[in-house]
C-alpha cells in the first residue's frame, strides 16, 4: 500500500511551529517511514513548481503554518488547498492570526514607516521602501505584497482541522499526527490537539475567592506557586483559553498569555476574557471602578495577544 | 438629493427598568428616531461584551446597554458588574478606534419614559453626524 | 425545525395606524422558517385568542409569536392560551409592536420597518427557545408586616385572623401612625383615636401578631415564599409585660425633650409613653435624650421603678436582631409631610405664627398641646382672621411636588369648619386651586363646611406672606374676580403635601422594592396589580404607595393581606424555570462564584464545577455573561439566541 | 489683567449707559476687565423665551454661538439679558429637537457650551466680597438703601439658581460689604410691573409704586437696582411726587455698580452719578449724633 502523503508550509510565523515538529524528536523517524513527506520547505529544497506539478488533492494531508500577511503567503495556502485532501491550520498564526496579526493594530505605511525609517539602527536617507516590481536589466523582479491586514488561514481558503499552540506542545503534536496517519478523525472544522475545557481544568493552583483590588504585572512580583494568579491580581487568560498545553508556562509561574485559543463556545476569546477579569473587580463606586479598569495594561494586546485576526473585530479602524 | 444616513443601533435594555421606560415613552405617545432596536434582557448584567463586539461587527453603528440605576438593581447589583465590565470595554474600544459616542451605558429607570426617548434621539444624531461604522470594510482593508 | 406561527394584532387602530399589518403579515409569512401567519383585530379578545388556537392545532405549529402589545400587558395572557392549545408556554414569544413602534414613531414606513425587525427579533429568539416546566419551592407561611399605621394595623388582623402568624415591625415606641395624631376625620368627624385605639388593642392581644416595636428592618434575602428577614430592634430598657404604666418614672426624670408627636408644640421627659393610648401600652427610654446610659449619668427612673416594685426597667438592655422567616412582606410605611421650610414664599420657619396643617390639627385635639384650643404660637392670643393655604408646596413640578395629595381639600374645610365652631367671631380664607372632594360623602361635607359655616374660599395661590407689626400679611391672587388680595391674618395653614416616610430609600434598596419618581413605592401595575410591589412576594398597603385618606388606605390594607393569604393559600409555588446552567465544558475557573447575589452558585469540588441551586436563582443571567469559557447558560435567552437577535437587528 | 468677555446689550447702550460705565470702571477699579464680545446683537428681550415660536430664540443662540468663539464664560449686566442669555444656555443643552433646529437654521449651531453669568456672580465667585470689602477706600457708612433686585435675576429659580426667590441675600451681602445699610423691606420681590409699563402703564404704576413705598416705610433712603427696566418703573412711578420735589419723599434709584465705585473711591463722573443722585446717597445716610459737615 502507498503511505499517505504529507505536506509542511511555512507562511508568516516565527517558525516555532516548524521546531515543534521536531520535537517529535525520536519519533521523526517512524512517522518518516510511515509517511512519505513530499514538500517542506523549512526542511528541506522544493520548488514552488515542483507543488504546482503535483495533481490535485495529490497530497493527503498538509499542515499549514503561519499567518496570511502577504501575497505569498496567500498564493501557497490557496495552492496548498487545491493539492492537498486535508488542509490543517498548524499552530496559532494560522489558527486565530498569532502574534503577527497584532499588526493590525497598525497598517502597512504605519509598518514600513517603523521598518525602514524610524527604527534608529535603520539609514535609509532615499527613503527606499521595498516594490512589488522593479525593472532591472536582468529582467523584472518582483517579491510579494505586504498586505494592509493580516487573515487567518481560514479567512483566506478553507480549512479542515485546526491545531492550536504557540507553538502546539510536543506530546499533542504526535498525538495529532498519529491521529491522521490511520488514527481516528473528528468531524471537519475540529480542533485537534486541545482540550475542550479550560485551561483552569488542568491548572493546579489552589482557587480561593475571585476578586482583584489591584493589577500586578508578572514582573512587579514574584507570584505564589500555589495560588491562582487572576486572585494575585495577575492577568491570565487561562479561564478564557483552551486547556491542553498542560499549563507549562502556569508551572513556570508566570500567567497563561491565552496562546490555544477560545474555547468551544465562546464567541470571543478577548471579550469573555475582558468580562470575566472585570466582573470581578473588587469596586463599586464609579471612580474605583474606573482606576481598576484603566490600570490594566494595553487591553486589545492582553486580551487578543494570540487571536487579533480571528476576533470579532479583527482590527482597528484606520 | 442624496439620502442622509441612518444609524442602526442596537440597544440592550434591563426588562425592570429601562424596557419598561420605552414602553412608558411609548403609553405616553413620546416620539423618536426609529434607528434604535431594544432587546429585552432580564439585567444589563447579561450583557457579554461580546454581543456588543458582535453588534458591531454585523455592522451596527451604535449599540445602548440601558440598566437600572446604581442602587435599584432588581438583582441587587447586576448593573455594577456591567459598569464594571463597560468602563473596561470602552478602553478597548478606543483602542479599536471605535468612537465613544458609539456605545454607550445609560441608567434608565421604569419612570423616565421621557429620558429614554431623549437618549435614543441623542445617541441618534450624535451617531449620525459621526457616520456610518461600517466594520466590516474595515476588517477588508487586506491589500 | 420548528413549526413557528405568527400572529400580528392590530389593537383596534393602535397598531394598524402606523404599522403595515399586511405587509408584516405577508412579508413574514413568506420565511422559510414561518409556517403560518395571520393577523386579527384584537388578539386579547375571545375571537382573537380562538384565532390563535385554532391555527396551532390545525397547522401543528410548535411555537408561535404574538407581534402585540408590551410583553408587560399580555405575555401571560398568550402564553396561556399557547398552553391550553398543547403547546409548552415557553414557545410563545411577544413581539412588542406597540409602546416601542407603532406609539412612537409617526412616519408609517418607518413603523412598519422596525416592526418587522422586532417580529424578526422574536422569530429568532422563540426557534431557539427550549420548553421548559416551573420549579415547585415551599412557602414559609408567616407575613412580615412593616410599619404600624392604620395600613399595617389593618393587614396585621386580616392575616391573623385568617390563621397565619404575622410578624409587626413597628419604627416608633407604639403603633397607630399618623391617625393617631388626627383629631377628627372626615367625612364624619369621627375621632380619629376613638376608632382606631380598640384595633391597635386588638393587634397587642393577637395570639397570631408578634409585635416588634422600636424595630427596623435591616436585611432581607431569599425570594417570594421564602424570605429570611433581619429585624434589629432598639434596646428595649423598659420591659413591655412587666410595665404598667404608671408614669412615675417620668414624673422623676430630669430631661425635657420636644415632644415630636405635637410637633414640638409640647415637651415630654426621656423617659415617656408617645401618646396616652399608647400600644404596647409600656414607656419608653429615649436614650438619645437620655442623661446617659452608657455610663449611666443618672438612673432616676429605673430607681423610681424599683421602689414601686414593678422592677420593669433594665438599663443595661442591648439592641437585639430577630432572625425571621417569611413568605411575604407588606410594606406599610407610610407619609411625612413636606418640610415647608423649603417653601420660603410663605414664611414658615420665620414666622411663628405660619403652621402646618397637621401642627394646627394637634392644636384641634382634645389632647393636643392646647387641649383643643385654637392660639396663636407667637403670643398665645386667640386669632381671629386665619387663613389657610391648600396646595401649599404641592401641584408645583419645577419647585415643590408636582403631585396633589388628595386629602387636603378635604382636611382644609374641617379645620376651617372647626375654627369657626371655636372662635364663632374669627373670619377663615381658603385658598384654593380647585376642590378636590372626590369620595363618599366628600363634596356633601365641603359643600356643608362652605355654606353652614361661612368660609370664605378664595380660588388662587398666595404669593408670599410676611409679618408686618403683628399680623402676617398674605399676599395672593383671586382668579375668580381676577384681583390681587391682600389679607391681614393672624394666623396661617399651610396645606403642605404628604411625602414619603423617611428611610422609604433605604427600606426599598433592602427589599429590592423599586420606588418611583416621586419616591414611593411603586406597584406592579397602576391599575391592574396597585396592591403589588414589581418584586415578587412584597405587597404594598397605605400612604408609602401614594397619598390617600383613611378609608382608600383601610380598603388597600385589607387587600393586600388578601393578595398574601391567596399566596400562603398553598404549600408550595411555582418559580420561572428560566435560570442559569452549567455546560459540561466548565473547568471550574470560579469567576462566577462572587458574582451571584443569591449565593445560588457553589463550586463543587468533587467535580471542580460550578453549580447552579435552580431554589436561588432569580435568573439574571450575570454569571452567564461572566463566564470565560461560556459554560453557564441562561435557559431561553441563550449567548446564540441574543446573536440570532443581534443579527436580526442589523440585518 | 484678568479678563473676562462681556455682553453689553441694548439698554445699556442707550438709556442704562451709567450702568455700563460704572461697571467697566468698577472692574478696572478691582483688577479686572470687561471685554466686550465681538459682533454682540440684541437678546430679544423677554420674547426669546416663547415656547412656540423659535424663530425668537434664533438670536440669543446667535449670540452665544459667537461668544464660544470667544470664552466660555459670559458676563452680563443688564437683568434682562442675564435671563434670556442664561435660558437659552439651559435650552440648548438638552439636545432638543427644537434645538436642532435652531442651530440649522443658523450659520453656527450652539449646544450649550458658554456659562452665563451675571456682574454680580463675578464679584461674589470671582473677586470674592472679602477681597472687595479690602477694596473700599470710602465706605458708604449707614447708607440706608433698600436693594430692589426684580424678577429677571431670580426667576424662575429652577433655571437661574442666582438666588433665593424669596429671600434673596446677594445684593445686601455687598452692601453690607461697602458700608451701606441694607433696609429690609416686605415687597422687595415683588414685581415691579416689568413690561406692562410700556403699554399699560396704569397697571405697572400701583405695583412698583407700592415697591417704594413699602421700601420707604421701612426706613430705606435710596434703592438700588440690577436691572435698568426695574429702574425705569420704580423712577417713573415717582415722576408724579418727584415734580414736587420734597427730597425725602422721593426714593432715588442707583445701579449697585454705581454704589460700589463710589465705595472703591472712584469720582461720580466715572460712574455717571449727577449732582441730584449725590445729594440722594449722601442724604440717605443715617444722621450721625454729631451731625452732618458743616462747610
């Protein structure tokens, strides 16, 4: 019998979600020889053509990582998509926008700007700013677009399964993997390698009494081991955010940025997140109230640190 | 003659006190701008910044959470968590660029027929002048 | 998929005037999601509920939307019929088409327009919505009555008679009220005391009335049916059973105190019984006036006390909290009267010899600070040109009370009635803005006063009043000849409004009891629920709910004992099953523990879940819109069903 | 110098034109100025504040829609104005559909945005009385005068809040601040017959006569006024007695500015005080044992 084909991409991401695969570590070897990898390009040299060339649906299953912040990014999705029998959103740039759909909170001129001339180590007297097409007398040269807005995978072409992790923990990544190579399928649209409850189920801090007085940022304090941080003041999303991870940053001591997403049926992961943490602010006078809720820090980027482009809003108006 | 904008809001109304202020303003023939559509909750403490998000999302150019005064919660204080919750969402909203008049937190009681009526046409021009919100271009500013 | 039908009322023109029935009705029936539509004129009315009927059976229909009037009004009427016709009553939603379009808005397109997204609106929300049974909770059949005016006397023997226990709260040292203080009442000039005293003895010998006096309710929890009320009660120095009221401990103690039953017409000691018909009839310690308690300055009284034996005093007596349970309160708290210093136009305050009315009525009392006699405050002398003043303060939105409080008609024309059978020679002006003597026997008695007795009514406002060499000159209007009047009087009433009791605020935000603009209690429904407050369980008796006479208080008081019996009538009720409840998905996070003001959520920690006590929870839906993960659900007004609504809004 | 934007009106411009220069010299006199608005029109006296015609309120948002440009604080003087000016302020700022249309139909719309206030305010709130009893170089010892203070400052007092309707206490504060002597007198809030005099003359007369009267038997020499109407009435309706001129009988009325200035020790021409009006205040001063100067 053939092996099942697998496809890896890159998009626009940290590459993160590329190590987490090799943590597969030992294992890498087994799935080598039960699969047959046919394109990978962090790993190793394929051509774009080399996908074009292969059939439709050609490819069993392709697990896709990164955001959408460019016309490349965008072409090999929708080329993947066409090639491939499963599409997989790997890991939270391509699940819910990751850390790389913060910005939009900005705009491409707003980017550019910073890039290639705010920064102070940049000296870009002509003010060059990269082109979509140059004439030279090699002949014309172009690099992708820089999009205004950065999408979700599955705001782009249509995805199968969703895998989500900053980057997705080891233990669940093989698990996942060994769930496509003759494993067990849930229905389409599911999210694999996560729980379904959150964060807090496998979280072992003691919980007491919910109320926060004060706002304490992770490294104005050092936080009791055992106590739940949202009760120390600190924010974590844990309450909002999908168990599964194993609560390896909580271990850490430090909060749950909120890195697997919304869970099952919430309808925004920022928004539950921003009620949860306010509802339980220890104030009821108006002023009180207002200094708790002016003393949390940066609110879009704490509560939509991972989902930006998955949220309701998706991003800021310009 | 170009047709001049109407806003959509959708208003969250507490069904002890504010719902029962429209239906005073309405048993009192008081009149006002239709672009506002009250849904009628049990307690403004239902209200889920997310619905607010979602409202706009959709493409509503405002939305009105109306509960009871401080003090006469018919939940003894449902209203104060959704204060508590609105005073944070309104510093995400700036964030998100979403003009403060757009969203708004209104005590309105049972007997103030007369200021809900007020409050639906202010929120009405005040929107208006600022026009349409329109979101869901926004999200497609892709390219 | 459900079957959904709709029906449009067109409420005779109401709606039909500015909304487009047929529209509304074709347009909606053409959804994929409607089976049936139809409209009728009144669809409260027999034929319209038969209309209704009818098509559920015959087109099989599972859920229904009635587009009508306020969900206030006919919610219950429909969902009723929706039940009689087989279908669950939580799939029959109301589409409020009146008060909030077709009353409001006059450009018919527009009406129309927004009626159609409220229909939406309830489409959405009924397809979602999931049938539901109530919840049966036992009823702790006692009453807690609060305040003990002639309202609270009167609902006090109706519930005790009828077998229940009842427990009186009562602020001051003895029941009867403001009645009490009155020297006649109309329309019969009844003595007010006369009739009253046998009822509050009654109440003292009740086996089924626990009297609490000196008392004050300071919390109340739980729900209709089950109440658990704190009653803190000022220490009671002077034993109420052991106490005979012999007075000899007033007669040794050493501090004179206004007495604030006369209005401070008259002084009483620290140590003092409130009026002579007093109940319980026992003295009471004052011990703001006291020389001192803590540490005892004094101690007169108490040794007074013991020599005679009777040993009824403690002074060592702390505040107690009765802990009680009950399945329903009566309000009966009461009126004060607008403090007419506030009404400087007539002087009251700097002119001794202006007065209140119910300072004048003490002044008529047998046992008032006069005994009877009509003086002037100033200098004692008898006045023989008085005028009274009716609306004094009152009808007056910008400045005073907008509100009239009915009564003082009535009570103007005894007073002036009564001065002239004392001072046969005095000369009594009425101003007035109209006679209001609506009431049996009223205008007779008025008509009467005006005629037999030669009062001169003046129909028009004082504009101001002020002393000059001895008499206080009164400035006014009368509107009838359309001349400015000018009296030389030696003595002025003031009609001044009723307001109500003081704490009516606090007493409210304890109850959960809202009040209205005007700082009353406000009923369920001005005409069809006046005896109920809008919380479930609270009933509302006498002048707390809006100024009225005795005999309107008496006929409120009796029924709202009846509106409390008819609920203790069963064992059990039935509570709205629409509360919050929790998904599988929740982890435990506690977020909603605090939240919940019923303590109706408890964390489990068995299963490291929240759980709901469906007993508790009043369905408010806080904890739902909280929840992080969305593992609380609030039954038929779900996350998805308000989204449906949204989208139905902005579609 | 501090300064504070200033609305003249018409009266002051023609028959209360004292009050205007009294004012302005007694704001130099205590530190301050009085700057005069750019482009100020008539307020429409009391006819801005019909309900049903809005086309008269037009003016008075004008008005203040052009004082925004300027300050958002508006001083008056003339009672008259301070009330029209005031109310329209109120008015606007309940975004009523009135409103609306009103500022559409103006070139500049006006939402409520400048605080009206009256002279007197300034030198309560601002100046403060302790500050301007420093001030006073020549007090007016035992002045006796009778403060007239009108309607349009007080009422209606939901909407001014200025004073108490009934007792009102500001004008006497600054008297007693400058020496004076203020006379209580019953009718003191009454109405002096306000417009009714243009038309009705026989109707206003008796009112504001009866004003002087009670003033004078209760021991007051001298009135003084805020508002130049309440002025005119409560002169005219002495005209008769003023022909033959028993001084004492006749009850002379000045603008407080004007008391004040003398008070601050400014000359009487400052304050456009005439010969006659001098005489009155120095007569109206409470005999001393010793007598009055002789040269």
């Amino acid at each position: 019998m053939t092996k099942p084909k697998i496809a890896f991409n890159w998009a626009s991401s940290c590459g993160g979600c590329e190590i987490a695969i090799f943590e597969l570590g030992a294992k890498i070897i087994d799935l080598a020889n039960k699969v047959d990898i046919v394109f990978w390009p962090a790993v190793m040299d394929y051509k774009y053509s080399d996908l074009e060339a292969m059939p439709e649906k050609g490819i069993d299953v392709s697990f896709f990582n990164g955001a959408i912040q460019n016309s490349e990014n965008e072409h090999l999705a929708q080329l993947l998509r066409a090639k491939s029998k499963l599409l997989v959103a790997f890991g939270s740039c391509a699940y819910l926008g990751g850390i790389p759909s913060l910005a939009n909170t900005s705009n491409r001129d707003q980017i550019f700007a910073n890039s290639y001339i705010e920064t102070s180590t940049t000296e870009n007297p002509e003010k060059i700013f990269p082109q979509i097409k140059v004439q030279k007398d090699e002949g014309e040269l172009t690099i992708p677009e820089f999009y205004n807005t950065v999408k979700t995978l599955d705001q782009v072409v249509d995805v199968d399964y969703y895998v989500p992790g900053c980057p997705p923990v080891g233990e669940q990544v093989s698990k996942v993997i060994s769930q496509f190579v003759g494993g067990e399928l849930p229905p389409i649209g599911a999210v694999l390698g996560a729980s379904e409850k959150s964060l807090c189920h496998e979280c072992k801090r003691v919980r007491t009494d919910k109320k926060i007085t004060k706002i304490v940022r992770s490294y104005q304090t050092i936080p009791d081991h055992q106590k739940c941080l949202l009760e120390q003041g600190i924010i974590c999303m844990g309450p909002a955010t999908r168990g599964g991870c194993g609560s390896i940053c909580l271990d850490a001591n430090m909060p749950c940025r909120g890195c697997y997403g919304p869970l099952p049926k919430a309808i925004d992961q920022g928004a539950k997140m921003l009620s949860a943490l306010s509802s339980i602010f220890d104030a009821d006078s108006e002023e009180d109230i207002q200094r708790l809720a002016d003393s949390v820090p940066d609110p879009l980027g704490t509560f939509y640190r991972f989902g930006l482009a998955h949220s309701l809003l998706r991003r800021t108006k310009q | 003659m170009e047709k001049t904008f109407e806003p959509k809001i959708v208003g969250f109304l507490c069904k002890w006190c504010s719902y029962a202020g429209a239906d005073l303003a309405g048993t009192s023939r008081m009149k006002y701008p239709p672009n506002l559509n009250a849904m009628r909750v049990n307690c403004s403490g239902r209200i889920d910044p997310s619905f607010v998000l979602r409202a706009l999302a959709s493409g509503a150019d405002g939305v009105l959470i109306a509960g009871c005064h401080p003090g006469d919660c018919h939940y003894t204080n449902g209203n104060v968590k959704t204060l508590r919750r609105f005073r944070l969402l309104q510093r995400m909203l700036d964030q998100f660029g979403i003009e403060r008049e757009r969203v708004r937190l209104e005590w309105i009681s049972a007997s103030e027929g007369e200021r809900y009526a007020r409050v639906v046409r202010g929120m009405t021009e005040e929107i208006r002048s600022l026009g349409p919100l329109n979101w869901k271009t926004t999200m497609e500013v892709a390219a | 998929m459900k079957r959904v039908g709709l029906f449009v009322c067109h409420c005779g023109l109401n709606i039909a005037r500015t909304v487009d029935i047929k529209d509304i009705v074709e347009k909606t029936s053409k959804r994929s999601d409607i089976v049936f539509a139809a409209d009728h004129k009144y669809l409260c009315s027999e034929p319209g509920q038969a209309l209704i009927k009818d098509s559920i059976r015959q087109h099989k229909l599972d859920a229904i939307v009635v587009a009508a009037c306020s969900p206030a009004m006919h919610e219950a009427t429909f969902k009723t019929i929706a039940q009689l016709s087989g279908l669950n009553k939580y799939n029959c939603e109301i589409a409020n088409i009146r008060e909030q379009s077709s009353w409001v808005h006059d450009d018919p397109q527009k009406a129309t327009e927004k009626a159609h997204i409220i229909v939406s609106e309830a489409i959405e929300k009924v397809k979602l919505n999931e049938p539901l049974q109530p919840i049966t909770v036992p009823v702790t059949r006692k009453v807690l009555i609060i305040g003990g005016g002639i309202a609270g006397i009167r609902a006090s023997l109706d519930v005790a008679n009828a077998g229940y226990q009842v427990y009186l709260v009562e602020k001051s040292g003895s029941i009867g009220g403001r009645m009490a203080q009155l020297s006649e009442t109309f329309p019969t000039l009844d003595c007010a005391i006369c009739i009253l005293g046998p009822l509050m003895v009654e109440v003292y010998r009740h086996p089924n009335i626990k009297l609490l006096r000196l008392s004050q309710v300071e919390e109340v929890r739980g729900y209709i049916g089950n109440f658990k009320v704190k009653v803190r009660q000022e220490p009671e120095y002077v034993d109420v059973a052991k106490c005979n009221a012999c007075g000899e401990c007033a007669k040794v103690c050493p501090a004179d105190v206004p007495n604030e039953f006369d209005f401070g017409l008259t002084w009483r000691k620290a140590i003092y019984t409130p009026f002579a018909q007093a109940v319980p009839p026992a003295y009471v310690l004052d011990a703001k006036n006291c020389l001192g308690l803590l540490p005892q300055a004094c101690g007169e009284c108490k040794k007074a006390c013991d020599q005679l034996g009777t040993a009824c005093m403690n002074l060592d007596a702390w505040p107690q909290t009765h802990e009680l349970e009950v399945g329903a309160i009566i309000v009966a708290t009461g009126y004060e009267l607008y403090d007419a210093t506030k009404l400087t136009e007539y002087g009251y305050g700097t002119c001794p010899d202006v007065m209140t009315s119910i300072e004048f009525e003490r002044m008529l009392s047998a046992s008032g600070p006069t005994l009877g006699e009509i003086r002037r405050p100033s200098d004692g002398r008898v006045p023989r040109e008085i005028v009274f003043i009716q609306c004094a303060g009152q009808r007056e939105p910008e400045t005073a009370l907008p509100y009239c409080s009915k009564i003082c008609c009535m009570y103007t024309a005894r007073h002036a009635m009564m001065f002239r059978e004392k001072v046969p020679e005095g000369q009594a002006y009425v101003f007035y803005m109209d006679i209001r003597a609506g009431g049996k026997g009223y205008e007779e008695f008025v008509k009467r006063c005006q005629e037999e007795r030669g009062l001169l009514y003046l129909r028009g406002r004082v504009a101001k009043v002020y002393e000059e060499n001895g008499k206080l000159i009164v400035k006014g209007v009368d509107t009838i000849s359309g001349k400015r009047v000018q009296i030389n009087a030696d003595l002025v009433v003031l009609a001044v409004g009723m307001i109500p009791s003081a704490g009516s605020k606090e007493l409210a935000s304890t109850l959960k009891a809202s009040l209205d603009a005007n700082g009353f209690f406000s009923e369920a429904h001005p005409k069809l629920r006046p005896l109920e407050s809008p919380t479930a369980g609270i009933y509302l008796a006498g002048a707390g709910q809006a100024p009225k006479d005795i005999p309107e208080t008496v006929a409120q008081a009796s029924g709202a004992a009846a509106k409390a019996l008819d609920l203790l009538s069963s064992p059990t009720l039935e509570r709205e099953p629409t509360v919050a409840q929790v998904l599988e998905t929740c982890s435990g996070c506690g977020i909603c523990i605090p939240l919940c003001p019923y303590e109706a959520l408890t964390l489990n920690a068995n299963t490291n879940q929240a759980e709901v006590s469906e007993a508790l929870c009043e369905g408010c839906g806080t904890c739902v819109a909280s929840c992080p993960s969305s593992s609380l659900s609030l039954r038929n007004l779900t996350d998805q069903q308000i989204l449906a609504m949204i989208e139905a809004i902005v579609a | 110098m501090q300064s504070y934007l200033y609305f003249p009106g018409c009266t002051l411009r023609t028959v209360a034109k004292d009050y205007d220069a009294s004012a302005k010299a007694c704001a130099r006199a205590l530190g301050f100025e009085l700057k005069e608005m750019q482009g100020w029109l008539c307020c429409g006296a009391v006819l801005s504040n019909v309900e049903d015609n809005l086309m008269t309120r037009a003016g008075p948002n004008r008005i203040l829609a052009r004082a925004q440009q300027e300050s958002d604080r508006l001083v008056t003087l003339c009672a008259g104005c301070y009330n029209v000016l005031k109310r329209t302020d109120l008015r606007a700022k309940l975004a009523s559909p009135a409103q609306q249309s009103i500022n559409t139909f103006n070139e500049d719309s006006y939402n409520g945005r400048v605080d009206v206030v009256h002279f007197l305010e300034i030198l309560r709130d601002q100046v403060g009385f302790d500050a301007i009893e420093k001030a006073v170089k020549a007090p007016l010892k035992g002045v006796r005068v009778g403060a007239y203070y009108g309607c349009l400052l007080l009422r209606p007092f939901e909407e001014m809040k200025f004073d108490d309707p009934n007792r009102p206490s500001i004008l006497e504060n600054l008297l007693m601040r400058l020496g004076c002597t203020p006379i209580d007198y019953p009718a003191r809030t009454d109405c002096c017959g306000s417009y009714l005099s243009v038309g009705s003359s026989e109707n206003s007369q008796p009112m504001s006569a009866t004003i002087v009267k009670s003033a004078h038997s209760c021991g007051a020499r001298l009135l003084t006024v805020g508002c130049p109407l309440c002025k005119y009435n409560l002169e005219s309706s002495q005209i008769p007695r003023a022909k033959n001129a028993s001084a004492e009988k006749f009850l002379p009325v000045v603008y407080f500015t004007q008391l004040l200035g003398l008070a601050l020790g400014l000359r009487p021409e400052e304050l456009e005080l005439d010969m006659q009006q001098m005489q009155a205040i120095r007569e109206a001063q409470i005999p001393t044992s010793e007598g009055r100067d002789r040269h």
